[in-house]
C-alpha cells in the first residue's frame, strides 16, 4: 500500500456464505487488492488458525491480496470470558506477521456506549492494560471497531476507550455509518479521533421508521462519501477502506448476491477516490 493511498479491501465476513478459500478467490476476482480476514467461522476460527494459518496465508498472497487487517468479533466487558477472549487474541497476534499486516481489529464488548456501567468498563480497562502489553511486545496495532450496541457505538464511548488504553498501540477502527445512525457526524469522528484511527469500515443506510438499520449501497444513505473521503485523506489517514456487511445483514447474504453487491461498492468507491485525485 502506498503510503499516499487511501486503499479498497473487502472484509470477507461480507462473504460468509461461502468457505475460507472461496471468498478469498472471490475477492480476487472482483479486484480488490486488499481482504479484511475475518478470524471466526466459517474463514479462519482458532482452531483452524493454529493448523494451517501458513495455508491460508499462502492462498491469499497466491491470489494476489493484502491483508489489511485480522478481524476478530471479542467481547472484553464480560468477566467470566476475559481469560478465553484475551488468549484468543493472543493467538492471532501471533500469526499477524504470516499474514503480512500490523493490525489487528477487535470488537470492545457490550453494552452500547451509553448504557455502559463501572463493571464493563473496568472489565474492558483490565482488558486493555493486557492488550496494549501484548500488542507492543509483538509490534502490532490494536484498532476496536466503532460498532453497533458496543461499548464504542459513539465518539464518546471510543474517546474514554482510548483514554483508558494510554497507548499508541490501540486506536480505533472508524465504521463512520454506525457513528452516524448513533448521531456522531463524520466531521466530528474525524476531528475527535483523527490520528488514532487505524483502519475504517464503509458502508452506507439510514434508521427505518421503525428504527431499525438499514444498510445499503455506498450511494444511499445518511453518507455522502464524496465529502468524507476527501476529509479523511486530509486528516493524515493513509489506511485501508474495507467495505462492510450491507442489506440484510453478512451472514444471511447468499453468495451471488454478496459477490455482486461488493462489487458494485467497490465500483463506487474506486469512483469518489478518482474524483477526489487520492490514490486508491
């Protein structure tokens, strides 16, 4: 990745429906550069991880992809689970450097932001002295995604993370569509966070009148990414733009309707980065 770029990658939980091998392929084919491995069934879950990461690693580079990041869904609220949840992902630091990439993405835990109370997040500041640890003797970034009914679901709630973290190993991984449905507008993600954002997910909808997600393509929604790309870029960002789950939601997408739908994002976002002049 240059380090001008602002680059694709698709998160292959998008690709769900299909095996670990398939959706790698898949991902090759429709032309993006980069894949967001994601570290749970049915890619690459634990098990799997400490038998063939070398393989899996080999298809990708084989199929001429980056990883962008190593994505895991943890939850580090919770104190009965925080000794499995820390080990899981010390198993996967430990295999960033066969995958090529510094970085890997965590999910912080429930609950949202602002139902959060002092057990979750002494839970969670136990969890990120261990982390940060971890993170700085192997070299590798930490980014806990910005996501729905989490303890980062707001700007808010990733700033007191990062505050608790004290590190420069653990930034956060911005889903600027979230923030949003959560009332957190992109100028503000951008001027709040700015440095600390280690890697981004894209993806575009709106709140139902029911109040529900609606998740869509990149050109319908409360987004308008011909204005956030460009700002982004002015920030400083020169990481990796890996486009999400959409419409119903990833792990219910049937295969040809995924593959077609990732690919027609990636048209659209290869199209706001040309008309913003940024390497993509």
């Amino acid at each position: 990745m240059s380090r001008h770029a602002m680059t694709a990658s698709l998160f292959s939980e998008i690709l769900a429906a299909l095996p670990a091998d398939e959706a790698i392929s898949a991902t090759a084919r429709l032309g993006y550069p980069a894949i967001e491995l994601l570290c749970a069934p049915p890619h690459l879950d634990r098990a799997r991880a400490r038998r063939d990461a070398a393989g899996v690693a080999a298809r990708i580079r084989d199929a001429g992809l980056a990883v962008s990041v190593l994505s895991l869904h943890n939850s580090f609220t919770e104190p009965a689970r925080l000794a499995e949840q820390l080990g899981n992902v010390r198993t996967f630091i430990a295999l960033a450097p066969a995958f090529g990439t510094r970085t890997l993405q965590l999910d912080p835990g429930r609950p949202a932001a602002p139902d959060a109370g002092p057990e979750q997040w002494q839970c969670l500041a136990r969890a990120l002295r261990e982390l940060a640890a971890m993170a700085d003797d192997a070299g590798v970034r930490l980014a806990f995604h910005t996501t729905m009914r989490q303890i980062t679901s707001t700007v808010a709630g990733a700033e007191r993370l990062l505050d608790l973290a004290g590190a420069d190993c653990i930034g956060v991984s911005a889903d600027f569509c979230n923030l949003r449905i959560n009332g957190d507008h992109p100028n503000r993600v951008i001027d709040r966070l700015g440095g600390r954002i280690y890697h981004t997910h894209i993806k575009n909808g709106e709140v139902a009148a029911d109040g529900s997600w609606l998740f869509s393509r990149l050109d319908r929604g409360l987004l308008d990414y011909t204005e956030l790309l460009p700002r982004l870029h002015a920030a400083g960002y020169r990481g990796y733009l890996s486009i999400e789950s959409i419409g119903r939601g990833a792990r219910k997408y049937p295969a040809p309707e995924a593959v077609r739908e990732a690919g027609a994002d990636l048209k659209l976002l290869r199209s706001y980065l040309w008309r913003a002049g940024i390497d993509g």
